[in-house]
C-alpha cells in the first residue's frame, strides 16, 4: 500500500492562523474492506470556511479535531476499488482532506461523485463547477432572484466564488460590478471574466471614497450584492443600495481572524427595504443538480473561464492556504499533489 502524506490540525491559531498550526506527517494507506475504495488524490481545494473550522468555537459546523487530517474536497482518481460501482480508474470528487489519498467507504451517501471530464476538467469540479460554482447560483438565483437590466456587485470578484458569479449575473441580463484586490486582479475581471466594470478596494482608504468609485461603475444604483467580505467594502456598498435591493449574505472574510466587523449604517437596511439573507451551501443540496448544470454548460461554451492558482505538493497547503486568507490567490486555490 503507497505511503500517505497528510497535512494534520496540530494546534488552534490565536488570531491569525500561522503555518506551524499544521503539522505535515506520513502514514501507510490502510488495506481496503468491502464497499471501500482508495482514491489518489490529484488536487486538494483550498477554501476560506477552513479558517473558521481551525476554530474551537461553535459555529454552523463543528470545529475541525485538532490531530487530524484537515477537512477539504478533492478530486482524483480511484487506484483501488472494493466496491462495485467504482472501477480502478475512474475520476471522483469528495471530501478527501489535506492528504494525498483517502479511503472512502463508497457506500456511504454523498460521500464520492464520479466527475465526467468531457468538457470540464477534473479541477474544475473544485470550483467553478463544484462547491464555490453552486455558491454563487445559491446566492444569486435564490437569494437576489436577479432582473434583467439590474446592477449586481460582488466583492472578493476574481476569486472561485466571485468569477462563477460574473458569468451566472451575465446570462441573466445584469451589468455586474466586481469589487478586487489590486490592478491586475481588476483588469483580468473585466476582461476574462466579463465584468462590466471593477473596483479595486485598496485603492480606497474609506467606504466614502469606494461608494463614490461605485456610484460612478454603477449609476443606476446597486439591486444586488453579493458579499464575500464584510467591513469597509460592506458598508461603502450599503450607500449605494436601490430601495428593495437584496444582499447574499456569503462569507466575511475580512473577519476571519476574529476581528470584529461592525456595520457603519444598518439604518440603510429599513431606509432601502433591504432583504439580507445568509446561507451556507451545504444547506441546499436540493440546487446542486440544477446549478451544476448551469456551471457547466457556462464552462464548456466558455462563457465561464476561471483562473487557478496552483501550489505544488501536500507540504505546499498550509503556505497556501495561509496565503488565500490574505488574497494572495489570483482564482481558485488548488494544490497538485500529483
Ligand atoms: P476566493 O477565491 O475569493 O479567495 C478569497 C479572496 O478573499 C481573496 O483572494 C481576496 O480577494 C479576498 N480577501 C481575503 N482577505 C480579505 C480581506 N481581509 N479583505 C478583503 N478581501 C479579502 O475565495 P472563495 O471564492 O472560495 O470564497 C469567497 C467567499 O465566499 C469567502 O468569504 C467564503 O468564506 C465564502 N463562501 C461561503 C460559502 C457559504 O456557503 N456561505 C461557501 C463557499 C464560500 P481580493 O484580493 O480580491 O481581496
């Protein structure tokens, strides 16, 4: 049996995670019981919500054991097969972990999918068609119920989330406002992503100053935002809310680390007649096919085209996990472990 290298939860970060949270170790792969099979794991997906599950805190998930492999999706491919539906070849996407294999009891519900690569590649199944992809279609078809003709903004705009947001905005009509980190982050969503137009936040030292540059990308005023951040960027698009314009609530990242995240304003809630809603996409399993569906075909007539950033190696994860918490990931965050 080959040799595992697993990435293990050593202890809980206090404030910011750092790199010696994680504890890199190599174990033999068990043999396989019935209904079992082992996967080799070509890449591991990197995501914001890992953060809060290095946490002890309750929150809508329990909080990753610490010496244990770090929870992650990952795709790859079936090396050994004690089951019947799972042949030694086939291409799979599950919840691996931060290793280089897993074993999978198949008979397990959920637990594994078979990935057809016709037209999408097996990475891809980690992002713009996988859990980030139907994030975005959550958010925007269930949450914003968008309109054609509406103004939609998403921050955190070329990451995996974001970029699927753009294309699925597009199809419906929408002009679709990014909000990114730094120049080249912008230029690239407005012309790979299909942006109508893109705001880079770190150009602005205050919500003043972003909601001006907003109300010059979005003159008919913001319908729908889509928020992957909170804080300043939160607050700048508050002020430029339509009456009965609608927020998806998706993830605040830039209080991760425990920082709290005041809201200037709420008072523009009432004022505006704004419904906020959060979610979490893995209360919604009953979209998937549908969304996926979508994702996909976007993917294949290239009116999606996400980037990767990809680290090499299992020992690689922490760094850049490390890394997409501080948005140096230009795209979805993979590691290759092959
Ligand atoms: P991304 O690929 O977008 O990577 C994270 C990005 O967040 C970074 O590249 C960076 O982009 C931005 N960022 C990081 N730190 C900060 C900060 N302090 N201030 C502003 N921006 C920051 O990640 P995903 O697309 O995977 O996830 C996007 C969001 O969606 C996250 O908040 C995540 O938690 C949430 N999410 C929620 C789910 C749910 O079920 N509710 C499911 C999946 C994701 P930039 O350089 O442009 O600032």
């Amino acid at each position: 049996m080959p040799t595992n290298r697993q990435v293990l939860l050593d202890n809980r970060p206090e404030g910011e995670a750092v790199a010696s949270n994680f504890k890199v170790v190599s174990v033999d792969t068990p043999a396989l019981t019935e209904g079992q099979v082992l996967v080799r794991h070509h890449y591991l997906s990197l995501d914001p919500y890992m953060r809060g599950r290095m946490n002890e805190s309750k929150s809508y998930a329990a909080s990753q054991p610490l010496g244990e492999v770090m929870i992650g999706g990952t795709v790859g491919e079936v090396v050994e097969s004690q089951h019947p539906k799972y042949q030694v070849g086939d291409q799979v996407v599950g919840m691996g972990g931060w290793q280089e294999y897993s074993v999978v009891n198949a008979n397990e519900p959920g637990a594994l999918r078979k990935a057809d690569t016709t037209h999408v590649p097996l990475s891809y199944y980690l992002g713009a068609v996988g859990m980030p992809g139907v994030t975005a279609w959550y958010g925007l078809v269930k949450i914003i119920e968008p309109k054609e003709g509406e103004t939609m903004v998403v921050s955190a705009a070329t990451g995996a989330v974001g970029s699927a947001f753009a294309a699925l905005a597009k199809a419906r009509g929408c002009r679709v406002v990014g909000i990114a980190g730094g120049p080249e982050k912008c230029a690239y969503a407005v012309a790979e992503l299909g942006y109508d137009a893109c705001i880079d936040y770190r150009e602005h030292k205050d919500m003043y100053s972003l909601s001006k540059a907003l109300k010059e990308a979005c003159p008919k005023g913001i319908d729908g935002y889509f928020e992957n951040v909170g804080g300043m960027i939160m607050d700048a698009v508050m002020l430029r809310m339509n009456a009965f314009a609608r927020v998806a609530l998706c993830g605040m990242i830039a209080g991760y680390n425990g920082e709290p995240l005041a809201m200037a304003n709420p008072a523009l809630l009432l004022i505006n007649r704004v419904k906020l809603e959060g979610f979490i996409v893995s209360e919604h399993m009953e979209v998937w096919g549908e969304a996926m569906k979508e994702l996909g075909t976007l993917v294949a007539m290239g009116k999606l085209k996400p980037r990767e950033t990809v680290s090499q190696g299992i020992e690689s994860a922490p760094e850049a996990f490390l890394g997409l918490l501080k948005g140096k990931n230009f795209g979805k965050q993979l590691v290759k472990l092959i």
